[in-house]
C-alpha cells in the first residue's frame, strides 16, 4: 500500500518542506548521478554515508564492503565521518529508495509543518534523523556497511503526525495483481500498520547471529526516528499555528455537514 495523499490542507505554504524535497532531490541528480553514474553513486555513499563502525572507531580500518562491480567501500577515520550522520539524511541508494522517501514526506510533512512553523520544522527534522541515525549505530556500532537515507528523519514526521492527526483519513492506493483500488483509511490505522512491520522486521536483527535479515534495511532507525517524533512532537509544536489549523478543519467540517 502506498500513500497519494491526506484529507487535511494546510494553512500556510509549506516552504521548508518544499525546500527539503528540493535540497534531497538536488543531491540525488547534481551529486549523486541520478543513479546513472555508478562511480559517483558509489563514491557519494562510501565518502558520505554513515558507517557505524567508524563512529564508534570499532570497525577495524581497512574493511572493505563490496558495493558494486570492481567496487568497494574501506573503512577510514577521515574527520568528515563526524558529519555523515547529517550528511547520510541527504543521500540515497536509488530511485526506489528516494522515490518512496519523499511520497511519505509529500503526504506528511506539510501538515507537521504547518502545526510547528518552518525553523521548527527544519529542527525537529534534523533532530528526529540524528535519533534515527543513533538508534541504528546503537544497534550495531561494529557495522562497516554504510548507511544513506531520510527515511529515519521522514519516520520521525510520521510519529508527529500520529499524535497531532491520528484520525485524517488518508487515500491509500492498494495493488495487489490485477486488483487496484484506492482506500481512505484513518491515519492511526496506516501509521501504526507501518511502525508495526517496522518492528516485525527489525525484531530479527536484535538477535546477534542474524544481523541482515532486514535486507539490507536500517529498520530501527525507522523506529527511533518514529518514537522521537512521537516524544518530541509537543515541544515542537506552534500551539497558535496548530489552533489555526484545528479551528479551519472544524469550520471545514461544519460546512461540509451543512
């Protein structure tokens, strides 16, 4: 199943979450290659993605992680690895990868954004990706495999928006073979559906001799992100924006029941 979008419009222009989509689309093309230019996908991972273990210093130097064809990341201790928990928010693996990031990001983020103000915003995002990118180095601090994506920053909008909206519906297109239909369901319902196979996936992982079961996947990243956001929604939130928001929805609906 896969998110098109909410019933619940937003007040102001959601610049701050334009400019993020902006920012990770412009890494992806200007930097990355589009995914066409594998040297430059590669290089872009490898000097850039968060590697736990160098983190931590517990990845012995040197480790080589095959990463494509006659191509590999080695683990280092260059000083820019103290940013790559930032940087790696920026960054993806392909377009599935980034495609799917950024509907989730689309269809939740404005809303988050409207309820906090945009510096606010950009600030619970940030923390929530820093959370996320903690989550997963706690899990594993010896891992040499280098870690990219929003998606633990985009979890954390999705925790924000379980407490601040939990009952907007949300058309969900669901494909299964030939059938194709589009469903309004409410988000707690789609929200918690996602953070419960997050944690059936990531479960595995806990035990030490089955560490990639996850497909490669930084699933408890996915749930740190969404618990910090979960926690952290209240202290973000713009109490007067958030009324604004709540008091055009009832007038919304007041008319609509008319």
């Amino acid at each position: 199943m896969f998110p098109l979008s909410d019933e619940n419009p937003t007040v102001r222009t959601p610049i701050a979450t334009y400019a993020l989509i902006a920012v990770i689309v412009g890494v992806w093309v200007l930097y990355q290659g589009a995914g066409f230019n594998q040297e430059a996908l590669a290089a872009s991972v490898c000097n850039l993605g968060m590697v736990p273990g160098e983190l931590t210093g517990r990845a012995p130097l040197g480790t080589a992680i095959p990463i494509g064809p006659n191509m590999a990341c080695v683990v280092d201790d260059l000083a820019i690895n103290v940013w790559t928990p930032v940087t790696s928010m920026f960054l993806h693996g392909g377009w599935g990868h980034l495609l799917g990031n950024l509907l989730f990001f689309w269809v939740f983020g404005n809303n988050i954004e409207d309820s906090m103000g945009r510096v606010r915003f950009l600030v619970f995002y940030l923390l929530c990706g820093l959370i996320a990118a903690g989550s997963h180095v706690l899990l594993d601090p010896t891992s040499p495999v280098p870690t990219v994506g929003a998606s633990g920053a985009i979890s954390g909008v999705l925790g924000a928006y379980l407490i601040l909206y939990p009952q907007v519906r949300v058309r969900m297109l669901f494909w299964f073979l030939l059938f194709i239909r589009v469903f309004r369901v409410p988000a707690w319902a789609v929200l918690l559906w996602w953070f419960f196979w997050q944690v059936v996936s990531g479960l595995p992982q806990l035990m030490t001799l089955d560490r990639e079961v996850s497909g490669g996947v930084a699933v408890w990243a996915h749930i740190g992100g969404f618990v910090a956001g979960v926690i952290l929604v209240k202290l973000f939130v713009n109490k007067d924006l958030h009324r604004r928001r709540l008091a055009m929805t009832d007038a919304r609906d007041a008319f609509v029941s008319y």
